[in-house]
C-alpha cells in the first residue's frame, strides 16, 4: 500500500532543511557557538534521564524526554511555535544547582529564565538571560530545588524552542562521609545484572559482566545510549570501578548510582576514554544500584566489557534521594524468567494451520466462559502472519511482540462477535487487542465488544465495524493509540470512546460517541449528531506493553507523558519512552503470596503477573517511586477475607495496567487505593498512572466493598477503568453483592479518560478534588434497588451516578451518559444522574439520561434537563452546564 505523506511531515521535512541552512550559516559566521559564561566548576550531571515535561511538544517525535536522554545532536525537544514555553525536569529529590548547560538547535531562545522549584509549583529564578544567540551555553548558578525548568519568553526564530540537550549539575544531600576503600572484594560479583541490551542473549548477557570470569563478556547492540547495570542488594559508599573493556569500548560514559533503582546521579563523567582495563578511582557516591551509562562508542561496535568490579567502603551514606519504605526479607529473588503456560507465542516460521488451530481451540474454551477460570495470552513474534481469523474470547488477550504495531503484520482477521449471545454484543467483556497490524481479508475488521475491552497500539489498514453483522445490541467501547486508515461504523454501539488516534473516517452514532487527540473525528455537533470531540488530551500517557528486542529478549516499555496531545504515539517514529529489561520484573505466577510481592517490590523490581487467577489474603504496597505493575492475559487479583488486595504510596510514577480486581464474599475497604488518606504530594511531573484497570464486585461470585477504586494521590491518570458491580452471573443481588461506590476521587488535578461505571449500591462516583477534568463516562444506574424508598437520601429519590463534591471549586467534563432499568421496581423515578455545585468554574459539556424501558430519571444535571420516560427511549441533553 503506498500511503501519502501527510502535510504536517511535509512541513516538518521543509522546516529541517530550512533549519540545516540556518544552522550552517551561523557556524560559518562564527566559531563561538558554545558560549561559557563562567569557568567555574560544576558538581555531577543530576538530569540525564529524569522525568521530563513541557508545556507543549510540536510533534509526538520530539518529546520533553529527549532533552535529557544524554544525546545532544540526535534527539530533541521541541515546542509550539508560540511564547512563552517550558521545558522541565524533576530530579527526584532536592538538589544543590551549581551549573544548567542547554544544547541549542537552530530554533533557541533569545530570552529566558532558568527556575526551581520544590513543588513543581512555586518557582524561583536563579537566572534571566536576554540576547542569546543559541549554540551550546553554560551557566553557573546558585540555586536548589527538586525541579528545575527553562522558562523561554523569547524566541529567536518563527519557530517554537528546541533544545538538544537540557543538562542540571549539581549535588544531593551531605554524601557519604570517607572511608576506607576496600579494593580486595567485588561488590558486584555473582550480584543481579541487566542492560539495556544484549549483542547475543545466549552468549553475552549481562551477567557474564559480573561472573568473576575475565573469559566471558557482556556486549550490547550498535547504538548508542546503552548501559550495564548491577543491583549490589543494599544501598552502599561506592569509591572506586574498575572496567575491564573489550575491544568494543566506550569512549564517552558516565557512572551512575540510584537508591530506587529510579532515580539517578551520576558519580563520575568520563570523555575521551581509549578502552583497556580502567579504573576509576577516588569515587564519592551511594547507591544500591550502579550502572555504566555509555553515550559514544569508540568503536564502530556496541560496548563490551569483559568484567564490571566495584569496590566500596563500609560508610553508611547520607542522602535525600528517596528509597523504598520496605526493606526487603528473605533471600534474593530473581527478576524474569518464563512466562507461564497460558503465555502462547506464535512466530512466524510456525504453519498458518497449526496457529489457526491453536486460536481455535482457545476460543473454543473462552467463547461462552463469561466467569469461568481461564485466562490466555497470545504473542506474536515480530513478523507477517497470513491465513488467520484469531477469534477472542473472555480473558483473552492478543498482542504483538513488535516495538511498534507495523513490527507485527496479521493478513487476516482478529474478530470479536456475538454468535454465543444471538448478535448481542452486551456481554463481550473481558478481552483485548494490542500492538500489531491487520490487513483484514474484507477490508473490515469486526470489533463488537462491550466494556473492558480496550483496542490499543493497532494499526488497521482498512475501516472498522464495532458491532455484529445483524446490528444487535452493543454497549462499548474502548480504542486508543491506533491508526484505522478507513472508515469506522459503530452501528448499534450506544457509546464509545476514541483518545489520541488517527482514523479514516466516523460514520455513524446512537448516544454518547466522545473523541479526544483523535485526528480525523468529527466535529463536535452534540446531540445531533452526538458526537464530542475534544481536539487534544490535555496530559496523558500510553499503556506499558511487554515487547522482545533484537535479541529475542522480553522487555517492558513505558511510554512517555504527553500534553496537549493527538494522533497515535508512533505513527512519525518510534514512542518516546523507556525500555526495562524483563529481569527487572518479578514474574509473578497464580499462588504466589502478598509477602513474596512485597518482598520483591522493596528489592527494587517491579510486577509482572502471568495470565491466572490470584488469591491475596495481604495487601499489597507499592510504596517505590515508578514501579510499573502489567499484567497479561486478564490476570485476576481476588481479594480474600476483607483485605484491600493493593495500594500505592504518595509516590511518583507508579504504573498500574491490565489487571482486573475482584471483590471477595467478605467486605473489602477497596480494591485498589492511589495513594494513603489524606497524600500531598505533588505529582505533576510524574504521575501514578491506572491503564486498564477493571473492578469487579460479584458475578464470580457473592462479594461485598465499600468503594472499588479510591484515588488519593494528586495528578493521577485514569485511562480506561469499568467499576462494575454485577446485574447478572453469580451472587449479583441487592444483599449479595453490596457496594456503595465504583471511583471515589479525593485528589486534586486528576485525569480520567474514559469512565465506565456501573450499578453501585449509592454513588457511582464521587469527585472530591479540585482540578479534576473527565472525558467521557459511561454509567448505568443500579438495577436492582428494591423500592424507591429503600434508594433514598436525604429526600431525594435515588443516588447521582457522578456526584461533583459540594465543596469542589474547581472541576470539568466532556461527554457524560447514565441510564436506568429499574428492574426490581420499574416505578422508581431516580432524581438526577449528575449532582455539582453550581460554579462558573464547575463545567459540564455533552451531557445525556436514558430510560432503557424501566424507570426514569427526573432531570439530567442538578435540576436541569428533561426526563428520560421509559414510554420513549430516547437520550434528554444537556449541552452544557451552567
């Protein structure tokens, strides 16, 4: 297929040349491109590989993350083409600035500012720069602070601000106070290694770097940045290293240390290294964790190094970076490993016959076993698949293996149907489609699902059909990250949301269909047609998904924070983000106990859970900043004897995804709580975020919570949660399944895209923070109260599906949907769906009620909108309150 070149890529192409001429202009009217403006001494590099934002990226390949990669003439940060702008980084703790050094590109700032904060939200300038001319500039400064920003408030072009690179010195906390060196043990030897990659996993992995043999060898791949790194098991004064390089070398590197395997210091820079055996002497630094970060190579190869000896002494150090709040116990356990029986994975030497055969018999099994115990994934390895029509059922998840969806190619089909539920597609819960292409054999690929059913990272050359071939019942839907290059019908689909894609075209609405970054929506014409359509995700940030490198090893990305985004994350290029190697995860598998996961958590690794079903009598604390918990093929997390199966510290960057929480038969506080009571911090820069997170009270059985999901913490994403008490299966009655609330969000600046909430006891949501925005939510009210009397409060009939806190000041929401079928007693007439304060600053925009046949809804928002009458089941509006 040859695919025009869109005109932003034709603009972006002009504009580099444009910017070549420019830039060789200027180096050849001058050789004072860098310019130092003091010669003092800066203390260690703090920012390389920080969490970096900005107030806005020109495009999806030039991230705020690519200024601090430690790539100064590779990647880049770049802006809107407007003032002022900022490009920010958090540096994890409090820091001494001693020196900030930006690398221009050819679009720079002719005025800035240089700030800190302790916040993210109070800044101090430590210093204001007026006429620039670009290049390389270095500044010494006296300042501290946690973040630190460049503020530009002129630019010195028609564009917006790039900068190569964005570099912070300076120093944290006192440090460790001397001691003796002990030069005669390797503290690394025989300790846990990984890199960020492997020249030939079977022959040179990581730990032949630290195996004590000067036979053996880790190399890593052509590229560069690449690093080795060691855990030496508890945090330790690290004074001298000592690298045995093979001929492949790194000429420029850089020693760093981490107390969290998270955040980073860099204890010594080295330039112009010539390889053999170096020692590095007369270190001053502490950490549990050292890796050899290399950023130029000195050969034409990867690195390699023979043997990695780190030497330390017995002081116990002194630091303000943060650290796990739980020690770990026992002995040391293992990150990777194998992924489990029920991890199924296809590649492409494999007949057409015997895959077919193997999705068949899966779905088989799956097709009808809406609460039954099985639970599968299916990986493809990169490459082109022909012949397939890969069916999905309940707790089924199919995903390539490829970096990025073109990697994987399906000549076929992957099919969600109705045919075990007569066309109704109601019921098609609990499956999922990520990372991979489809050429589908008609030009359509048929994806009719209901919720928890996210269709993420896939690229459809062709259009889309969201429903079964009669046009029966359907109640989705969930698409993110993709790219459908025809048109999309939803036909019967009631609602659906659609967040920073690209599509051929929409075609097509029943009530409620809400699309945000999507390039190629439709206009916003609520109600008739019902489409919303917000042009840009203010904040977001993509799923983490499992991939395998060149050398066929698993690795976890995480894709980076975007503002103001639209558009698929790697349509121009690769995803801005971070790789972890699959032996930086504890490989959790069903049977395994709270304490172990505790335990491997404050050890440093993070939580990979294998497709099964989970039983946890102890919660789980995920208390260490940016530990990513995945989850494949719809692992199940139940809650047993009342405990709250997890929680997550006031800490940044903590990723939780594809996980589904299941209430027990006796209650529960939560099935998942951001954050402790009453959290502060401020999470802006980096924030906790929940992808695919499904809760579930009954239906598998009688089970009893308070509050499914509670968010605490500040800043946090939502993207993608179905709270869902049960209205049929096992244990779904008044009594049997009891639960008051599905989201309560006690948190400021939260972020939540698509909402789909259902069937609790009293609120289905409660928004107590201010700040918080929501795009589009999907609710319906409870079926089953008794009597309208015993559905009551406080003289109102019925409790709202999203309640507004009375004291928020502060709150907006874009494309709202509650219905009602009041099935145990069709005369309940329930007040309101939507109850706010009234405030100019509380703003509510597409918003509908409708009656599914039994019981109404008096009014849609407050006391505002008409009645949704069961004698006519059609949606009543509100555009907008106030």
């Amino acid at each position: 297929m040859r695919t025009a070149v869109p005109p932003t890529a034709l603009r972006h192409r002009r504009r580099t040349l444009l910017i070549s001429a420019v830039a060789t202009f200027v180096l050849l009217a001058t050789y004072a491109v860098t310019t130092t403006l003091s010669a003092s001494a800066a203390d260690t590099l703090i920012s390389q590989g920080k969490p970096a934002l900005s107030s806005s990226d020109e495009n999806g390949g030039t991230p705020a993350s690519a200024a601090v990669d430690g790539n100064t003439t590779g990647t880049r940060w770049s802006s809107a083409a407007a003032d002022p702008q900022w490009l920010r980084v958090d540096l994890g703790a409090t820091a001494s600035i001693s020196q900030v050094k930006l690398y221009w590109e050819a679009a720079y700032a002719t005025a800035f500012k240089i700030q800190t904060s302790p916040d993210g939200n109070t800044w101090t300038d430590i210093k204001t720069v007026t006429g620039a001319t670009g290049g390389t500039q270095t500044y010494d400064v006296t300042g501290s602070g946690r973040y630190v920003r460049m503020y530009g408030t002129t630019r010195g072009t028609g564009y917006g601000y790039s900068l190569w690179e964005f570099q912070v010195y300076g120093s944290f906390g006192t440090g460790p106070t001397a001691g003796p060196c002990n030069t005669a043990v390797n503290a690394a030897q025989g300790r846990p290694a990984d890199a960020s990659s492997t020249e030939n996993a079977g022959a040179n992995p990581a730990s032949a770097a630290v195996d004590g043999n000067a036979g053996t060898r880790w190399s890593s791949v052509f590229a560069d940045p690449q690093w080795l790194r060691v855990d030496l098991g508890s945090v330790q004064s690290i004074c001298q290293v000592t690298i045995n390089w093979e001929a492949a070398y790194g000429k420029d590197f850089q020693l760093q240390t981490s107390t969290d395997n998270a955040n980073w210091t860099t204890i010594r820079t080295v330039t112009g290294g010539t390889g053999g055996n170096q020692v590095l002497s007369g270190l001053s630094g502490s950490g549990r964790w050292l890796r050899v970060y290399g950023t130029a190579r000195g050969s034409g190869y990867g690195y390699s190094i023979w043997e990695l000896v780190v030497n330390v002494d017995g002081t116990v150090p002194t630091s303000n970076s943060p650290s796990p709040s739980t020690s770990p116990s026992g002995p040391q356990l293992p990150g990777g490993g194998d992924l489990g029986s029920n991890v199924i994975v296809f590649d492409p030497s494999m007949s057409s016959a015997s895959i077919q055969a193997k999705l068949d018999e899966i779905f088989t099994q799956q097709e009808q076993a809406q609460f039954g115990p099985g639970r599968y994934q299916f990986l493809f390895k990169p490459g082109s698949y022909s012949g397939l029509n890969a069916q999905i059922g309940f707790y089924t998840s199919i995903n390539g293996l490829g970096q990025n969806p073109q990697d994987v190619q399906i000549h076929g089909d992957i099919t969600v149907d109705a045919g075990w539920f007569g066309g109704n597609a109601t019921q098609n819960f609990w499956r999922s489609a990520e990372n991979l292409s489809i050429y589908p054999v008609s030009g359509v690929d048929r994806w009719a699902v209901a919720q928890a059913a996210p269709f993420r990272r896939i690229d459809v050359h062709g259009g889309m059909t969201l429903a079964s071939p009669n046009c029966g019942w359907a109640s989705g839907g969930y698409i993110a990250d993709s790219r459908i290059s025809g048109n999309i019908n939803p036909c019967s689909q009631q609602q659906w949301f659609t967040r920073d894609s690209t599509i051929g075209s929409w075609n097509g609405s029943v009530w409620n269909m809400v699309f945000s970054g999507v390039q190629g929506a439709p206009a916003t014409s609520f109600p008739n047609p019902p489409y919303t359509t917000v042009a840009q995700s203010p904040i977001s940030q993509e799923k983490p998904y499992l991939y395998a490198d060149a050398s066929g090893a698993y690795r976890v990305f995480v894709p980076s924070l975007r503002t103001n985004s639209s558009g698929a994350t790697w349509i121009n290029g690769q995803t801005p983000g971070t790789s972890l190697s699959i032996n930086q995860f504890y490989v959790a598998k069903p049977g395994v106990t709270a304490a172990t996961l505790n335990q491997a958590v404050a050890q440093g690794l993070n939580l990979l859970f294998t497709p099964g079903v989970y039983h946890l009598n102890q919660t789980v604390n995920i208390n260490r900043a940016n530990t990513v918990v995945l989850g494949l093929g719809y692992a199940t997390i139940v809650a047993d004897n009342g405990v709250l199966p997890m929680q997550v510290g006031d800490v940044d960057g903590v990723k939780i995804a594809s996980l589904l929480f299941d209430a027990g038969p006796t209650n529960s506080p939560a099935l998942l709580q951001v954050g402790p009571a009453g959290a502060t911090g401020n999470h802006a820069a980096n924030p906790n975020l929940l992808s695919d997170v499904f809760l579930r009270v009954g239906g598998a059985g009688p089970a009893k919570v308070t509050n499914a999901l509670v968010v605490n913490n500040h800043n946090t994403i939502i993207d993608h949660i179905w709270s869902w008490r049960a209205d049929h299966g096992d244990g779904a009655g008044w009594t049997t399944n009891p639960a008051d609330t599905g989201l309560v969000v006690n948190a400021n600046n939260v972020m939540a895209y698509g909402l789909f909430v259902e069937h609790f006891n009293k609120y289905n949501v409660i928004w107590n923070g201010n700040g918080g925005r929501t795009i589009f939510f999907q609710n319906e009210l409870p079926y089953d109260p008794p009597s309208a009397a015993a559905w009551s409060h406080d003289g109102i009939v019925g409790y709202a599906a999203y309640k507004v806190g009375n004291n928020v000041t502060s709150h907006e929401a874009w494309g709202l949907g509650s219905y009602c079928v009041f099935t145990s007693d069709p005369s309940i007439a329930a007040y309101h769906s939507f109850e706010v304060p009234v405030n100019p600053n509380v703003k509510f925009h597409s918003v509908l009620t409708v009656s599914l046949g039994k019981g109404s809804i008096t009014h849609v928002i407050n006391d505002t909108g008409a009645a949704a009458q069961a004698s006519n089941v059609v949606p009543s509006n509100v555009v907008s309150f106030p």
